[in-house]
C-alpha cells in the first residue's frame, strides 16, 4: 500500500447522496478473479448516460470524489473501494459515509474524508464553475483546502497511522514477523504438512 | 482454573496478544478453492508477496466443477476462469493442488480429513463457511473471507478476537435410525438459526461419543446453520482410529507423541462455558425441513406448520413467507410432500459411510416414477471406494445417477441444479431461496431418509418402504 500524506487534484462534483455499493459497482463486476482493473464497473450504470458529470471532458484525470452525504452504503463488497482506486480517486469527501465502506476504504489506502455538507456545497460549486480548480487533502495536518476554504476534518489515529506509513493489515502483521518465526519454532514435528 | 478443549488449542495458537486487541493466532492449515481465492492471490501479487508456508496450504476444485464429463473443458466461461486462475495462482506460488481428475480431487471438507491433514489441536481456515466441519476432529475450524485469505497467505496468521464458548451435551442414545443430521437439523430448530452467534460450540455427551467421525462431521458442518463461529467434539479413540493409517498422518514415534498430546485435549472437569445447553438424545426423530432456512425443521411424522403456530411476529411473517416460497399448504402431513429430486452429497452427507447407508436402503428398490436421484460422491476417493464395494451399482439399478465429485447440487454453481418450483430433498445443509437453482425448492433431510424418499417420491423414512 502507498504511503499518504498529501494530495492535490482535480475533483468530481457528484450531486447524489446515498451512492449505494451497487450504484458504484454493480454485482455482475464480481465474477471478476482479479484485484484491479474495477475502473469499467465503476457507477456503471450511470455512466451509460453522455449527461452523467464522470463523462464530460473536463472532468478527465480527477483524483478527489466530492460525493452528497451517505456514501458507500449496501452491500460489504470491497470491490466498490477497489473501482473507486482504479478510477484513480485517491480521495473521498461526503458529509457522511456507510461505516463498512469507510473501513474498507482505510484497509485498501483510499482515503475517506468526512467534512460538513456546506463545505461539500462550497467545493461543488468551486469545481462546476472552473473544474481545473484543485484541492488540497492535507492527512497530516487533517485539512482540506481549495482557494480560500480551509476545512479541518477528523480521522481515527489508527487509520492515520496506517495510511501515513502505507500500512495494510498484511504489512502490519508482518511487522511482528520475529514472532511468528518465533512461534513456528516451537511447533511440534507431529504437525502434519502437504509438501 | 481448568480450560475447555477450545481454550487449549487457542492459547496454543496464540503468536502475539495484546490487551484490548484480537490475538494474532497460527494457522496450522490452510484450505482453498477455485471461488474465494483467485482475488487474494492477485492481492498477494501486486504487493510482490510470497505464500508464507505453502507446505501448510492445500488447493482443490470443488465449488463449481461439474460431475460429468470431468474430463472435458469446462463449459461455463465463469466457473471454467476460476477453476484455471486457481491452477494458475496455485504452480506459480507452489501451493499443491489436487485438480479435476485428480485421486484426492474433491469438496475441500472432505479431501483434509481423509487426506489425514485435519488433525486434533489443529487451527484450520478456509474461504468456505463450512470449514466448522474438521472441528469434529478436536480443532478449531472456520470460514474466512477472501481478504483474511490473503492475510493467511501471506503471514499464515490471522487477527482473532477470543470467541465465546458454549458447551452442547447431548444425553443418551439416539434412536435407531435417527442419524447425526436429524440431530443437527433438531438442535437448529430448537435454538433458531442465530442460537450460536458468537461461540465457539463444543458438542460432548453420550450421543456424540457414539457418533462415527462422518457423524461427527455432520454435526460440526452444520453449526453453521445455527450462527456458531465454529463447532468442536474432543477427539477420543474413535478419532485416532479414524487419522491412524491415512496419508498425512504421524508416523511411528511421532504417532505416539501426537495421541499423547491429543489426549490432552479435552475440557477440564473445573473449566466453565459461557452457555451450555443439554439435550437428550432420545427425544431426536428423523428431521426433515419445510421452510427457506435451516431453522424451519419438524419432524418428519408432523405436518406442514402454519403461521398460526407461531408466537413472534417476525416467526409468523416468515412462515407465511416460506410457505409461499415453497408452495406448500399448511397442515399437509410432510410425508405427503412429492419430490422431484433427491439428491444425496456434500460436505454434510457425502462421504462413504453416507453412500452406503443410502444404498443399504436403496438396494432392491426402484427410484419412484417422476422423481430423479442424484448420488454425488464428496471426493474422488468416495467414488472409487464406492465403486470397490458396488454401492453405484445400486443406485444405478435403482436407476439412480452416480456422478463424479464435487460440490454439485448443494450450492448449484455447476450444471446440476434444480429448475424453477422444482422440490429436492436434500442431504446437503442449506435451504435457503434460489441455493440449490433460481426458484429451487429445497427440504434438508438426513440420508435415510433421501434415500426412502426417491423410492417412495414422497418424503419418507426406511420404516414406510416395508
Ligand atoms: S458441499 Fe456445499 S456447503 Fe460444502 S463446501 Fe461445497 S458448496 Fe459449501
């Protein structure tokens, strides 16, 4: 996972709340047997539509999604942070997100910004009026900002930490790999194993 | 204070452990299939990671694999991309593989245990909610998903709070003809389907102590269908008879060493459970399912229930529900319910002991007019051994089909499924809408009583075909 600590791009204005996992990528993307290659599945179906705002040119190479409030709910699938990565969205930011989608996205390193609906407002009508404006995600001192607007944010410590030092699950474990090895030391021989 | 058998082999297991966090706790054996797995190898590919200990991981093709013409491509595009991804993944990181033709091909929870790889004391995961089955060996047993598949992988650990323990005895004897699955299948519609939420569930008592080890694998497989994290029985002489000889098994002085240790593991006399619950194994009958969740269970001599019966609301609802579902009428007696398939198998049901109780009722009977039976062999191993002792010949002069292995018709994601309102009775351990083929109508039964079934085309037992 990549380490995070800042990032400036172009953002998205998504004017839709409740963007459930199956809106950012349908089921039939399941049956896939990879981790990557999600950025077709994602809002699928909106993005049949010319008029949908994913489509229009000068919304090309965004990196920041600016979504309506209750973010990621529905199903678990980890596919939905996987699409939203391979999109090239580093970022996040909606007023509420659906607890498991924010869990997930903090294990895959997507980082999921929670800010007030009026900031959410002022950043949509920032972006519809000049697209190429950029915004700034500030990890470590926890702010977003664009232009004038400075807006703090909060985020557990541990997910920080994590996402500062690009930390998944796998690389923290095998940070205690002294123990492990340790551990496997002491099994008994008896142990059976398949090779 | 004394500990229980599931306490012993945790705190055995644990690597690292740090108040307010899950312990990080070894995995002595990692099973895994074509379906949950091909996403956890890419992960483990685009962060340029190793497989661990690929000599504690053990690959086979079951989920989707079909049981005829094995020896063909796969028609599925879908099944076929998992099944050649797994064998892929499996030479590049040098996991061993057992593949469609393949002696020890098979469902994942029958080829660890007749392998000798399922073993007491044991941690054992794999992507696959019935993994609880090797608990019936004195392991700790569980399903993962895929991302906890990759962890395993990669560090042969995984991040485990300390689960709860239950202890379920069962008293007495059970009846005879009343199987391990009836007493599974009464537990579930006692307790409910959420009845073991949380806990780690160890099976003990007189009646488990009787039950052979494909008993116990029933009973352990299906602790699932009542919520459990897992299921556990303390391995005794049975268990070691059963391990004793098979491929993977201890040799010689590791032999001695391993049942000195398993010996061990049982529950202390001062050692307490957070839940126990007793039974009595007397009051078991042949069970049979009338609804869409493994709950819905009655007797088989009792009748189709109605909504009316039930107290809760939310029970009612669900009644009505299933009934609809199902298209069955309250009140009807269940032996007066048609069939039109039966279908013997899975991780719950199909090994060989399975096999030849349901030829042992079969042989010298005709499968009913208007009814299918589908005999489907939990691994490779089963069919040849079945074929050794003439059980296929049984099923197919009854005019029964003997297929190859697999997990086949208990979760209908190869050819054999059942159609739209098609009714089975099966021997496999969920009944849940579209399980067994989209509009499928499933009733879960011991194998007696599918194997009564396809001769009467009406649910039954061996006592009605006299
Ligand atoms: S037989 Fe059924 S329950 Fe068992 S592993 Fe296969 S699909 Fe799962």
């Amino acid at each position: 996972m990549e380490k995070f600590t800042s990032h400036t791009g172009t953002a998205l204005p998504l004017r839709r709340s409740n963007v459930d996992t199956d809106q950012i990528i349908p089921a039939v993307y399941l049956k896939r047997v990879t981790r990557t290659g999600f950025e077709d599945g994602l809002f699928a179906a909106w993005r049949n539509d010319p008029d949908f705002v994913a489509n229009k040119p000068e919304y090309a190479g965004v990196s920041i999604l600016v979504a309506g409030p209750d973010f990621g709910t529905g199903s678990s699938r980890e596919h939905a942070v996987w699409a939203l990565m391979d999109y090239g969205f580093k970022v996040v930011l909606s007023s509420r997100f659906a607890d498991i989608f924010r869990g997930n996205s903090g294990k895959a390193g997507l980082l999921s910004v929670p800010v007030e609906q009026d900031v959410i407002e002022q950043l949509w009508a920032a972006i519809e009026d000049d697209p190429t404006t950029r915004i700034t995600v500030d990890l470590e001192a926890r702010t977003v900002t664009c232009g004038d607007l400075v807006a703090p944010f909060q985020i557990d410590d541990y997910t920080r930490w994590r996402l500062l030092n690009g930390l998944d699950d796998i690389g923290i474990t095998l940070g205690n790999e002294a123990d492990i090895a340790a551990f496997e030391a002491t099994r008994p021989s008896f142990k059976p194993v398949t090779q | 204070m004394g500990r229980t058998l599931a306490e012993k082999v945790w705190d055995e297991h644990v690597v690292r452990s740090t108040p307010g966090e899950p312990d990080l706790l070894y995995i002595d054996l990692h099973l895994i299939h074509e379906v949950t797995s091909p996403q956890a190898f890419d992960g483990l590919r685009l962060a340029g990671r190793p497989v661990r200990r690929p000599d504690l991981t053990l690959a086979t093709e079951d989920h989707n694999v079909p049981t005829l013409d094995w020896d063909k491509p796969i028609a599925d595009p879908v099944s076929r991309t998992q099944v050649e991804t797994l064998r892929k993944n499996a030479a590049e990181f040098g996991v061993r593989l057992h593949p469609l033709g393949d002696l020890d091909q098979g469902i994942v929870h029958v080829v660890g245990p007749q392998l000798g790889l399922t073993q007491p004391g044991m941690t054992i995961v794999c992507g696959d909610s019935h993994t609880s089955t090797h608990g019936a060996f004195g392991a700790i047993a569980f399903g993962i998903g895929t991302s906890e598949v990759e962890h395993v992988l990669a560090t042969q650990t995984l991040m485990q709070a300390k689960p709860r323990t239950m202890a379920v005895t069962v008293n007495g004897t059970l009846p005879e003809g009343v199987t391990a699955k009836d007493l599974i299948l009464y537990l579930i519609a006692q307790t409910g389907t959420g009845g073991g939420q949380g806990y780690i569930v160890e099976y003990r008592g007189e009646a488990i102590e009787q039950l052979s080890m494909e008993g116990r694998m029933t009973v352990c497989n299906m602790s699932i269908e009542w919520g459990a994290k897992a299921g556990m029985i303390a391995p005794d002489q049975t268990t070691f008879d059963y391990i004793e000889g098979k491929p993977e098994a201890p040799k010689g002085a590791e032999w001695d060493a391993a049942v000195a240790h398993w010996k061990s593991l049982r529950t202390d006399d001062d050692a307490t459970f957070d839940k126990e619950i007793v039974i009595d194994a007397g009051d078991v009958t042949p069970f049979v399912t009338w609804g869409t969740n493994p709950g819905q269970g009655v007797p088989l001599g009792a009748h189709v229930p109605s909504p009316d019966d039930f107290e809760d609301a939310t029970d009612k609802v669900a009644c009505e529900k299933a009934l609809a579902y199902m298209g069955l009428e309250a009140g009807t007696p269940m032996r007066e319910v048609k069939v039109d398939t039966v279908f013997v198998g899975s991780c719950t049901n199909g090994r060989i002991e399975d096999l030849r109780l349901a030829a042992e009722v079969i042989k010298g009977h005709k499968v009913a007019e208007g009814t299918r039976l589908l005999v489907v062999p939990g691994s490779v191993r089963v069919r040849l051994q079945a074929e050794e002792e003439g059980l296929d010949v049984v099923f197919k002069e009854a005019g029964g089909e003997w297929r190859g292995a697999g997990c086949s018709m208990c979760l209908g994601m190869n050819p054999d499924t059942l159609d739209p309102q098609e009714r089975s009775a099966s021997t496999s351990n969920r009944n849940f809408e579209g399980r067994q083929g989209k509009g499928g109508r499933t009733h879960l039964v011991s194998v007696p009583v599918a194997a009564a079934t396809a001769v009467k085309g009406t649910l039954a037992s061996p006592a009605d075909l006299v």
